[in-house]
C-alpha cells in the first residue's frame, strides 16, 4: 500500500471522469475510489510493424509502422461481508458504481467516459477497453459478498500532446505516414516540415501522380530537407 508522503494519509487509487478528449471540462458528480489499492498494475507498450514482402524472398528488417496505444491492467477488490454492521454498500453496489463511471454508454454524446486514473505517481488517461468481474462468496440469498474486477483501459492522448510527445515537427529526419482519412498532402507537409510549400516535393519523392487524391491507409514517405550551403 502506498500513503501520502506529505502527511502519512493512505492515497485510494481514483477514477475521475472527464466529458471532452482534451480532459478539461471534468464531472465531478462521477468518480469510483478503489476500496483496496492494487498489489501491482501492468502497463503494455506495443509497436506495430509492416509485415508485407515481396513473395519468395528472404524476410527484411522489421520496418515501423505505428506506436499502438499504451494499455493499462488493473485489479480492484471489493469486500462486503461486515456491510450489513456498518452501513456501507453491499459489493454489488459498487460494482454498479464502477460500471457507471468506467463502462455505461451516453446516449447523448454517443460515447462512453474518458477516464482519468490517479494513484501516487499513477496518471493514466484513458478509456475502458474492457472488464471482467468475478463474484467469489454469497450470501444465503446469493447476494455477493465478494468480487474481483479485471480491467484494461487504453491510453488516451489527445492531437495535440500526441504531437508534442512524439516530436513529429523535425524536419531534418526522413518520416513515414499511414494516411488517415481526410488527410490532405499540403497539410501534412505543414505539419512535419512546418512550411506546406514542400507537399509538391513529397509528391515526387512518392511517385504521385495526383496528390489530391490520397487512399487511406496508403503509406508515404516524407524525405529530411536538404540544407544549402551558401
């Protein structure tokens, strides 16, 4: 268990929920606080890499792809079984509460909560990904007394921490794309190079013929600048 350094005060792990992408606008009339803190969490780093090779030929170095999204796994223990001597809520209620919070859909906003996970040096913003729940000692009437919650969240960064994190602005490093969809040539060419002039320069290093006309998921290639010395 982990306390609070400044006044010895154990620190409950906590999930808040926020309403926009960016986490700015949160609702604090939503939150679960773990009942027991984890023994250990897991955090899952995966990078993905293009597979594709010419038939019959002898497998090539591993060429980058994307970062996957970074993946969280934690355990929560509920224990109910001296609720009915103190007035607190039965384990199937917190369960119920954890669900609200982590995986209940907003019909309004057409999503689920983006999520915040806080725990001492813990801060991982993210969206469930998906929990399993196990029920392990029942009352005589089957109403539980016990329960394991398993859950995956996935890491959420938004556009523009992502670009600030990745450092993707360089212009002076070869950069490869997966074109997403509505992406356009001179945009990206801004984006990377910090000047859109240089999208008719990308054209021609990827063979295009028309560079208005962009497939997603079709793979391009953003040569460095080239300095000249005067």
């Amino acid at each position: 268990m982990s306390a609070n350094a400044t006044n010895g005060k154990l620190e409950k792990l906590l999930i808040e929920v926020f309403d926009d992408e960016k986490f700015a606008k949160q609702n604090k009339g939503l939150s679960f606080k773990a009942m027991f803190n984890p023994n250990k969490y897991n955090l899952k780093y995966e990078i993905e890499y293009d597979k594709k090779q010419a038939s019959g030929s002898s497998p090539s170095a591993p060429k980058f792809s994307n970062m996957k999204q970074q993946e969280l796994s934690l355990e929560f223990f509920l224990d109910g079984t001296g609720v009915e001597d103190d007035g607190k809520k039965f384990v199937d209620e917190r369960v119920d509460e954890f669900l609200k919070v982590a995986y209940n859909y907003d019909g309004k906003k057409h999503k689920n909560n983006y999520l915040r996970i806080s725990w001492s040096y813990l801060i991982f913003d993210c969206v469930l990904k998906d929990a399993d729940i196990s029920f392990t000692l029942f009352r005589s009437d089957g109403r539980p007394l016990r329960a394991k919650i398993t859950a995956k969240f996935l890491g959420f960064v938004n556009e523009e921490l992502r670009k600030k994190k990745e450092k993707k602005q360089s212009p002076d490093i070869t950069h490869a794309r997966i074109i997403k969809d509505a992406e356009n040539l001179p945009l990206l060419a801004f984006d990377i190079y910090e000047n859109n002039q240089y999208y008719i320069d990308v054209a021609k290093a990827n063979g295009l013929v028309n560079f208005r006309k962009l497939s997603t998921g079709q793979s391009l290639v953003f040569p460095p600048l080239i300095q000249e010395s005067n």
